[in-house]
C-alpha cells in the first residue's frame, strides 16, 4: 500500500515560498508594485484628472480597466507566490490602455486623451514586465542543489 504526502511539506514548495518572498522584500519590487498600483488609480481617474471625462465610452473604459489594473498589480506584496501570474494579465491591460482611445472612442478620441492612454499604458505594461520578470528570475541566485541554479 502506497501513501501519499502532503504536498504542502514538500521541499521544493517550501523554498520556492521562500524564494518569492524574498522577491516581494526587494526595494525594486517594492517600487514597482507602489509605481503599478498608482498607475492604475491614475488610468481610473485620469478622465476627471486630464479633462475628457465627457467622452462617456473612454471615461468609463479607463475607470474599470485602472481599477483592475490596481487590483491585479496590488496583490503582488501580500500574495505574491499566488499572484505573479496576473503580472501578464496586467501587460495586457497595459497594451490595451495603449490602443483604447481609437477602439472605444473612434474619430472621437482627442490628442490629450491619446497622449493620457499612451503614456499611462506604456508605464502599465512596463510595470507588468518588470513583475513578470522577478517571477522569472525569482529575485536572485537559488542556494540550494538542483537544476534551477
């Protein structure tokens, strides 16, 4: 009769775990993630901060992809081992910041609220690259034996 352990006591998991959390501790994740969740407060208000909150569809287009921006990116320091995934998800929503004004707004779309998105998407995507790059790495050299050195 064979028995199975828990997976919860198992080596690898315990030193990945340690691993990411010395991932979160850096003074560059840290600045990221603050650097990411003000983005995304920024990209859901910035048509009442930037003054083209009367282009209804953008306005609101803007609102609920900042919110879940922050949302995505917020949970990095309190959760990161579960959460760096959503560090793609957060290039995508930067990418679509980028691209938002012509596809929500059309011919509508001014020159401020394109420079807004531009600019505000590519410090998203960015952000998302640079979370998404410390799940890669794993914030720094593994010290124990094993094929990930």
């Amino acid at each position: 009769m064979t028995t199975h352990a828990d997976i919860t006591q198992h080596p690898d998991l315990a030193e990945m775990r340690t691993r990411f959390e010395r991932v979160t501790t850096t003074p560059r994740a840290q600045a990221v993630e603050t650097l990411a969740l003000l983005t995304g407060l920024y990209l859901a208000a910035s048509p009442w901060i930037a003054g083209f909150s009367d282009l209804t569809n953008l306005a609101v287009c803007n609102l609920i992809t900042g919110l879940a921006y922050a949302l995505c990116m917020g949970g990095f320091g309190s959760a990161y081992e579960r959460t760096h995934a959503m560090a793609w998800a957060a290039c995508a929503i930067g990418a679509w910041t980028i691209i938002s004004p012509w596809v929500v707004s059309g011919d509508v779309a001014t020159t401020g609220t394109v420079v807004n998105n531009i600019i505000v998407g590519v410090v998203a995507l960015l952000c998302g690259l640079a979370m998404a790059a410390s799940a890669r790495t794993g914030g720094g050299r593994r010290t124990g034996p094993g094929p990930m050195s």
